[in-house]
C-alpha cells in the first residue's frame, strides 16, 4: 500500500522520533510505502530512505514568526503542497492519505488526492480548532475577528467532510466532535491515540545522580518535572501561581524545562522569586530531555482552565516511558486526568485552585511514586504502542 503522510512537522530522516515518525516506520514495518511531505523554510529536498520518501517543500515561515505571515504561509500551504504532489508524485497511485491537524489547511491537497487516485482518507485530530483559539482568547467568534474565525470553521467543516474517517486521541475527544458537528456520521469518528515507538528511558541509580549534578538538581528531593511547550494553552500564569504554594516545600523540587510564548513569564518569576526549590531550563535536544526527564520523579501537565475543547497532550508519553507517574492539572472537559487516575499512574486536579495543587502535592509526596511510574509504564504498552496506533487505521481500510 502507498501511504501520502501530510505534515507540518519539518522532518529530515523517517528515523525522527515523534508521534508521527514513529507511527509511519510501524507502516513501513507491515511491507508499505511512505511519502511525507513537509515543510522547510529553505530550497525544495527530496529525501529517499527505504521504503519512504520525504519532500522538503518550501512554504515561507510558520513557526517562530509573525501570527500575520503564520495565518498567510497557513492558508497558502495546500496549494504549495498540490504543487508538489503534480511535480513528484504524479506517477504514484496512493491508497491512504494520512493527515493531523494542525493545520485544517491541508484539505485542498487531501481532496486533490482522494479524487485523483480514489485513496482513503484518515484525519488524526490532534488539535479541535478554530474552537481552542478562541477558548483561550487568540481568536474570537465575533466583531471583525470573527470574519476569521468562520473561515477557519469552513475549512474545518471542508476537511471533517473531506475524511473518510477521523481518529481522535481519547474518548473525550471523540465525543466532542460528534456533539458539535452533527452534519458528521458518527460511525467515521474513533479512537486513534497519540502512540511512540516504547523505548525504556528510566536511568539507573548512578546515571540518576550524574544528571541531577550535571543540571544543579537536588539529589535529595522529589523532582517534579515540566517539559515541552511554554505558550497560551498550558496557562503559564497559572503554573507560577502554583508554585508560589511550594516556596516552604522542603520535600519537593520543581523544574521546567521549554520554551514557547510565555516562557518570559516564567523566567520573569524565576529572577525575581528566587524560589530555592523552582528552576527554569530552555528546551534540550530530545535525547538530553528524555534522560533529564528519567533522572526525576514525577512528570506534570498543565493546561489553561478555559478550555472547552478536549486537549489530551503528547507530552504524557515521555512521562510514561521514563516510569514517571504524572500529575495533571487541567481543565474539566479533556479526560487526560480521568485516564491518569483510573490507569493507576496519576493524580489529577483542576487548573484553576492553587489550593486543590497545593492538596494534591501533599498527596504525592506520601504516594509510592515507584509503584506508580511502573504502572505508567505498563499502561503505556498496553494502550500507546506504535502498533495500536497503526491498527486503529488499518481497521478502517
């Protein structure tokens, strides 16, 4: 089978590890091929590896710059994308495409496709938007802004339409799109969970030390660790008013480790607090991360309380995989906290009580934190492998 893999993720090699890579070398495994193309800043690349080819299509900026010239490369990257589907891939027949959101922009290249060659179509939904922007105040749904916002929601209709089936990343999810969008049959709408390859990147007792001396942590104290994303949709202000409650916590240590929109608030908070048990770190390369994360105790997630979209974070899988229970403090519509808690590996509060975090850490602190991160580990295999990812499409074809 010829699988087309549309992404805004700027890959270089199929041998990446991300949620998407992972999931495309599974498909590579099971005898098909894989085409990916992905965006770059730079000259046009074709890149051939065994049984995948990835085409580097230029598309202007669309990270790390203006929201104006991200909004404009956004809208144009279907056309950029069609192009380069008629100059590279004219001579090959695909039967699937697989696409994430973001963006929703990519429905004019799926649709070229799926009449082309009569392929199947699979949207993995990563991201409900336009909905999540305007939750959190990026976009609104009236006045002038809104002449934006029902653009996008005419692009997401078109490209909800344009799927012959959509896989959602947990239950709640699901249940969200098929209660706001009844023009949909809700037999297309499934479960498709964010999945990895499962490496064990716990450390061992020596490496465990190096590390927390190599990064200035405490090795006497329970590390709870943040990493990823700074922006809007993790509720940053919210994180420093957290840990402002743990300023006497003589047990505890808090790092995060990213960057993103709000990571001068962060950093804003770090110098003038001078909170002896709070550290702030700019994002490592993933290798140096992933042993970071495996050198501490407890991972945490946050996201901002005013979302009524269903937001279940990849960042979960690299808790899970260094055998860290995790602590979420979201909002009450996703069901990341629900999986948390009811898997056995987590705590689960909501994002808008300083007080309900502060219970819940004190509640951490008398946990078996060992019991738990194996448990994490166990759920993981159970439900976040590579292959569960890959089976939940195959079953649709």
């Amino acid at each position: 089978m010829n699988v087309l893999f549309l992404s805004l993720m700027q890959y270089s090699t199929i041998n990446e590890r991300d949620i998407y890579t992972d999931l495309l070398r599974e498909f590579i495994r099971n005898g098909h091929h894989v085409s990916i193309l992905s965006p770059t800043e730079g000259s046009e690349t074709l890149i051939a590896e065994e049984n995948s080819t990835i085409y580097r299509v230029p598309t202007g900026k669309i990270e790390k710059t203006s929201f104006l010239q991200k909004g404009i490369n956004t809208i144009l990257i279907e056309y950029r994308f069609i192009a380069a589907i008629k100059k590279h891939l004219s001579q090959v027949h695909f039967d699937l495409v697989l696409y994430p959101t973001p963006p929703i922009t990519f429905v004019g290249a799926v649709k070229y496709v799926k009449e082309r060659d009569r392929a199947k179509t699979y949207l993995m939904l990563k991201d409900i938007f336009p909905q999540n922007a305007v939750d959190i105040g990026i976009m609104s749904d009236h006045g002038v802004k809104g002449i934006i916002y029902r653009f996008f929601c005419r692009k997401e209709r078109q490209l909800y339409a344009v799927s012959d089936h959509i896989g959602c990343m947990s239950q709640a999810n699901a249940d969200y799109i098929i209660a706001n969008h009844s023009e949909l049959n809700p037999h297309k709408v499934g479960i498709c969970p964010n999945c990895i390859e499962i490496v064990d990147k716990s450390v061992d007792a020596v490496t465990r030390k190096n590390i927390r001396r190599k990064y200035g942590i405490p090795e006497d104290r329970i590390v709870f660790v943040y990493g990823g994303n700074l922006g809007r949709p993790q509720g940053i202000p919210f994180l420093v008013e957290c840990m402002k409650t743990q300023k006497e916590n003589n047990q505890a240590f808090f790092l995060v480790v990213g960057d993103g929109t709000e990571y001068p608030v962060l950093e804003q908070y770090s110098l003038t607090e001078k909170q002896d048990n709070f550290k702030l770190m700019q994002r490592l390369p993933k290798e140096d991360y992933d042993t970071l994360v495996g050198a501490c105790d407890v991972g945490m997630l946050f996201l901002d309380h005013r979302f009524t979209i269903p937001n279940f974070p990849s960042r979960l899988l690299s808790y899970m995989q260094a055998k860290l229970p995790v602590l979420a403090c979201t909002d009450p519509n996703t069901d990341v906290g629900k999986v948390i808690v009811e898997g056995g590996f987590g705590w689960w509060c909501e994002s808008n009580s300083t007080e309900a975090f502060r219970k819940t850490i004190a509640s951490v602190l008398q946990s078996n934190l060992k019991e738990m991160g194996d448990s994490a580990m166990s759920y993981l295999c159970q439900h976040y492998s590579e292959k569960h990812g890959y089976l939940s499409i195959m079953k649709e074809q």
